[in-house]
C-alpha cells in the first residue's frame, strides 16, 4: 500500500477551487484560459463569452467532419461534451478520479473516461486526433509523441494548445517560478522534427489569453486579502490557537509551494504582461512527416 503523503496537495486543491469559481460564475466548468476579443470588457462577467471563444479557436484547427478524439487531460469535460455535440466521437484521459468524476457528469456515462496518466494510458483503440487543450505541458515531450504515435490511426494528427516557455524565462528565473509554464519553446520545435512530425498549421495567440491572467490575479487577490483578514481577526481574539494553526498549516504545506502561494495572493508578479514576456501560446495540429529513420511514418 502506497503511504497518504502528508502534504497537502495544492495543486489538485487549486483546481477543486477554481472548477468550483468557475462554475459559480460561468455555470459551466471550464478551466480553460479565455480568448479576448476586440471590444470585450476583462472582468469575470465576461469570462464565460471568452471561454467560449477560446474552444471555438481551438475548434478551427480539428476536423469539421466526424472523427474519434483522444482528449488528453480532459478537465472537468465540458470541452469533450462540445466536442460529442458536435458530432465527433470523443474518449478522454484524466490523471485523477475527482476529475473523471466530474466528466461522467458533464458527458454522461457511456463515454469512456480512462483514470490515467497518458504515459500509463494502454489502449487497443486508434484515432484521428489526440488533443491536448492545455495539459501538454504536464507531459514530457518524449512520451507525449510517443503515447500519440501510438493511438494515432493512419493520417492522424496531433492537436495541440498550451503555453510554451521563452528564453526570456529561463534567463530571469528566480527560483519560485514565473507566470506560466509548459515546455521550452525551442525545445518543442526541436522534438517535433526529431519525433517525426511537423507543423500543418499553427497561430500564436498570446494576446489574445494573456488578459486572462489579470482577471485570474484579481482572484487570488481577493481571496489573499480575505484570508488576510481573516487572520488578524483570529489573532486578535484567539491569539495561541492562531499560532497554532499556523504551524500546522506549515508543515502541511511544502515550503517552495506555500512560497508560491504567498506569491500568488499577495504580490503583483503575475500580470499580463509578464505572461507575454515569459510565454508564448500556440495552437498547432501537428502531422507526421518523413521519419528521422527514413521511412514513412504516414
């Protein structure tokens, strides 16, 4: 038997929270990033419109016509259940079952939810696509291809939506990390060569998500400045039970992620312009090519 860590895990915690956000705002359960038009006001009203033409971005680069879909990192499954709406037949990998959960509920339970990690994933099936709308960063980029080579029927391709990191970010790293993520941009492009497969299509919208991190920022400064209040009002009353709390939080929380925290409810770093400096986001179908080998791999 596996031993509970005795760490809270605040990634899966953030997530909980920000499903939960989300969908008290929007009604819906999307945690994508959203796609800022022209004209549209950045404010959490807004968020489900530019959620929503976020997946229709996306949308523009898989097939219009039936195909089977591998939705990698599939969330809570409101981008799948877009997806089966519009007439594609669609599986999706999650890595844990409070996520698989929530897909049995947002697509029903005769879709097949696989509780896995894609580095574990086994499957006999094949498709068209294998699509990571922002969980390709979570993978390493070998195994990625890998496990899409695999499920891929012949002509398939890779579709693919996420962050990708500059060299401006690997220069001014601190240590806690900056806003953003995902792989090395130029790594990427080195190993879509190398992994047998090349760009058919491709658009930088950075400008177009990265308003997004201000609105995602003015939450978390909200629930800083809440929890901040909150503990003055304990420590003023019930001073020794606050000291108490405190130490135990600590211990629950590893040091470099209770850093990371702080960062996010109470600094300013993470703002819309330092997601443009540091990241760059790509939508791209991806199309194998010549082999690095020689021979076909389509």
């Amino acid at each position: 038997m596996v031993a509970k860590s005795s760490q809270i895990d605040t990634r899966s915690l953030g997530l909980d929270v920000a499903s939960s956000f989300v969908r008290l705002i929007t009604g819906r359960e999307n945690l994508h990033y959203g796609y800022w038009h022209d004209g549209v006001e950045v404010c959490a009203a807004n968020l489900g419109q530019a959620q929503q033409a976020y997946s229709n971005k996306v949308k523009e680069f898989l097939p219009t016509t039936q195909h089977k879909i591998l939705d990698v990192g599939g969330g809570c499954g409101e981008f799948a259940k877009e997806l089966i709406e519009d007439g594609h037949e669609v599986e999706i990998v999650v890595p844990s079952e409070v996520l698989a959960a929530r897909c049995r509920v947002n697509v029903g339970m005769d879709v097949p939810i696989h509780v896995t990690r894609l580095e574990d994933f086994e499957t006999e099936a094949k498709f068209d696509v294998c699509l990571f709308a922002e969980s390709w960063q979570y993978i390493p980029l070998d195994r990625a291809f890998a496990q899409s080579r695999a499920c891929l029927a012949e002509g398939g391709d890779m579709v693919i939506a996420d962050c990708f990191r500059t060299q401006e970010f690997f220069q001014e790293f601190d240590g806690l990390g900056l806003v953003g993520g995902g792989h090395s941009l130029d790594g990427f492009h080195q190993s879509i060569k190398a992994n047998g497969f090349e760009i058919s299509q491709q658009e930088d919208v950075t400008e177009r998500v990265a308003p997004s991190i201000d609105l995602e920022q003015s939450l978390y400064h909200f629930l800083g400045s809440s929890l901040k209040r909150i503990d003055q009002e304990v420590a003023s009353v019930y001073p020794l039970r606050r000291k108490w709390m405190k130490f135990f939080l600590r211990r629950l929380i590893e040091e470099r992620r209770w850093a990371r925290l702080k960062r996010r409810l109470f600094e300013t770093t993470r703002t819309s312009e330092a997601f443009r400096r540091y990241n760059c986001y790509l939508i791209c179908r991806l199309t194998r090519h010549e082999g690095p080998r020689g021979h076909k791999t389509r």
